[in-house]
C-alpha cells in the first residue's frame, strides 16, 4: 500500500516539474519575441532615419588651372577667290581650263561666241566713220567761211553758224569714239580670262552653253551662276569665332595650331591677321582672323579645321566642377556641409572652362562643397557623407586603355589644363 502511493507521488511531482518547463518555455519564447520584435523595430527605425539623410559626396575647391586650352572649329578660306562671270551675251565656243588647273594672271579660261555683239560693234565702227565724214566737211566749210569774213560775200553771222557746226560734228565724233570703244571693251570680254596666279577651283560651263552678260551661264531653271572660280591658295586665312571669355588674350601676338581631319598627325601654325573687335549678339563671339602659309598646296579653301589656342589661366581664382552648382530664384548656390548639415551659400561665378567654373565670390579654399546637390536640397537638412565614385566628377576623366588622346579631340568649348591639381583632389 505504501509503495503504491510513493509511485503516485512520485508520478505527481513528475508532471508538476513537466508543466512548469512547458511555462518557463512559453514565457521565455514569449520574452525572446518582445524583444526581437523590439530590436527588429528599432533597427528599422534607424535604417529609416539613416534612408532619410541624403548621401553626398563631398569636393574641395581647387585652384584654376596655370593654362587655359581652347580647341575652336574654323573654316579655311582662301587668299584670294573670285567667282567669274560673263559680261558679254552670247554662246560658248571653247573652254580651256578644267578643275584643279594651276592658271597665270591673263591666262585664258574660255571664249563666247557672241554674233550680236559683233553686229554691233562693226555698226558702231560704220557710224564713227560717217560722224568723221560729216566733221571733215564740217571742218573745211567752217575754213572757208572764216577766210570770206572780211569781204562783202558773207555776213558775220554765217561764219559763226559754220564754226558751230564743225564744233557740234565734233562732239558727234567724240560720242561715236567711245562708242567704238565701249563695244571695243565688250569684244575683250569674250574672251575669259584669269584675273590673278591660282588654281580653277569651279567650271561650270560648256561648249554651247548659253551665257548672260553680268549674270554667268543660265541653267535649264534660269538661275544665273559663275562661270569658272580662281582661288590663290598660297596663303589661306583662318576664320574662328571666339567666345567672349577668351577675347581678352587676342591680340597680334595670338597664334594657334592648326589640325585638319585629311592630315590627323600635322600641325599648321598659324597668326593672327585682324578681328571683327565686335561681338556676335547671337553667340557672343568674336570673329577673328588668322592666316597660314600653304606652300604645298595641302589646304584647300572652304574647308574645315580645329584651332587650338593656349592661354594663360588664373591659378588665383579657385574652381568647382559644374554640377556642384544650384540654380534657383535666390541665385547661383552652393551646398556647404558643416557637421553633415547642408549650409546654401550664395555665389559669383567666373569664367567657365567646361567641366568646371571660377568662384568669383562667396567660396573659400577649405569649404567642402556637396559634388551633386538635388533639386530638393535645402538649408540645415541632414546629409550623410559617403565616398566619391572613382572617376565620377572629375574635372578630366583618367584615359582609357588605347584610347585617343582627349586634348587631340574637336571641341566647341574650352578644356581645363590637363595637369590641374584638382584632378586628384576629387578622386
């Protein structure tokens, strides 16, 4: 009997110890899931508040470059070109010289048939002759009448009626002269001629072709156009629109170096001739002048060519990348961390090279500037600061392996020195 009931105390005390590991099982999951809950919460809540602080990447001003370099595009022209017409009406008969011929001052070019102008010339020629008659008898009756102005036979009068009219035959004569000549003149125009050394750059006529005084050979449409074009090619001038950024370093000591894209490798230099010394008011440039020697005829008129001009920079004035810049009603602004809170500060902007842009006013050496503000950026919102992108808003991008030279690259707008400080400052 009693060790029935030992078994059952035993068997008690067993599942007592069973229900309250079941409890103390339950109560600490229930403690560990308040507080993973917990933790989990204010993990979130810190992501939360880290995703609401804009990342930024932070750059320092730089010093502007000791060089400033500036590859233009210009048109080749050359020294001399002239479009030549007809001046004479008619049909032509032969021409002489094709493209490319290398011509002499008087060499000639064609000849114009011109019938018409023949017809005339020999009428002009036939009147002259009849004026000279009529001045010749006109001269001797005016002597006659003068030698019988002493006696009774005629009157005073009718001698200078006779002397009148020798004077008028005369003034008929001297109209049918240049007459005579002015068709004279015609007549050398029918043959066309080079007006100076060069080469025929343009012949657009051909035998049979009908021709048009003063407005060159008449197509099947009606439009007049020259007949042949001359160039002088041993010099050529060099026509570059400057930006008005640059106008300050032009003067007779500018020159540049020359680049076509038939010859990559050579270079031309090339000096300064004349500038307009006015602006363009559609694109603020001024156009300036240069000129080339072209002894073997390499270049060629109305083609293209990049300028390259060097000059000197201002390593005084600090400099930030573009992008670093905010446009809004208040002005031009820049974005200053302090303590990761963004501070506006209100700037003047220089000379703008491109990829970055002088500080006139507002900035300091030792500020940090945000590189990429965004539109929403405003005073005191808290950033949070994080690396640059290598090679993202550098002011000259490292090459890539074999690939050109970038200073050799066309460009329509000025290009930081190469060896600018602030290349590595922002990497």
């Amino acid at each position: 009997m009693n060790q029935v009931h030992s078994v059952g105390q035993h068997r008690k005390g067993r599942g007592r110890l069973i229900l309250l590991i079941i409890l103390a099982i339950a109560i600490f999951l229930a403690i560990w899931g308040v507080l993973q809950r917990t933790a989990h919460y204010n993990s979130l809540t810190n992501e939360a508040e880290d995703l609401a602080r804009a990342r930024v990447s932070l750059v320092s001003p730089q010093p502007g470059p000791n060089v400033r370099k500036l590859n233009l595009p210009a048109n080749l022209s050359a020294w001399y070109q002239a479009p030549i017409y007809a001046q004479v009406s008619g049909y032509v008969k032969m021409w002489y010289k094709d493209y490319g011929a290398h011509v002499k001052t008087g060499d000639l070019l064609a000849e114009i048939n011109t019938p018409s102008l023949d017809a005339q010339y020999e009428a002009a020629k036939a009147n002259y002759n009849v004026v000279m008659a009529r001045y010749k008898l006109a001269v001797i009756t005016a002597k006659r009448w003068a030698a019988l102005r002493g006696t009774q036979a005629v009157s005073r009068q009718e001698v200078d009626v006779q002397a009148a009219n020798a004077a008028a035959e005369k003034a008929q004569v001297d109209q049918a002269q240049h007459e005579v000549e002015r068709y004279e003149a015609l007549e050398n125009f029918k043959k066309i001629v080079a007006p100076f050394d060069g080469i025929v750059t343009s012949r657009r006529v051909n035998v049979g072709d009908y021709v048009n005084a003063g407005g060159g050979d008449v197509n099947a449409r009606g439009n007049a156009s020259e007949l042949f074009t001359v160039a002088d090619i041993h010099r050529m001038r060099v026509f570059v629109s400057v930006p008005q950024d640059y106008a300050s370093v032009i003067s007779k000591h500018l020159t540049a170096k020359l680049t076509v894209p038939q010859y990559a490798e050579r270079e031309y230099n090339a000096t300064f001739l004349a500038t307009a010394q006015a602006f363009n008011p559609a694109t603020r440039t001024v156009t300036t002048e240069l000129t080339v020697n072209n002894d073997d005829s390499s270049l060629w008129p109305d083609s293209y060519a990049t300028a390259h001009f060097t000059a000197p920079g201002d390593p005084g004035v600090l400099i930030v990348p573009v992008n670093a810049l905010i446009f809004r009603a208040q002005g031009t602004q820049l974005a200053k961390v302090i303590n990761n809170r963004v501070h506006l500060v209100d700037v003047t902007v220089g000379i703008n090279y491109g990829t970055t842009i002088q500080i006139l006013k507002g900035l300091k050496a030792n500020d940090q500037i945000v590189a990429n503000p965004t539109a929403d950026m405003l005073e005191g919102d808290e950033v949070k600061v994080v690396p640059t992108t290598r090679g993202y808003n550098d002011a000259v991008a490292a090459p890539r392996k074999n690939a050109p030279n970038p200073h050799d690259d066309t460009r329509a707008m000025p290009e930081d020195d190469a060896s600018s400080p602030e290349d590595g400052a922002r990497r």
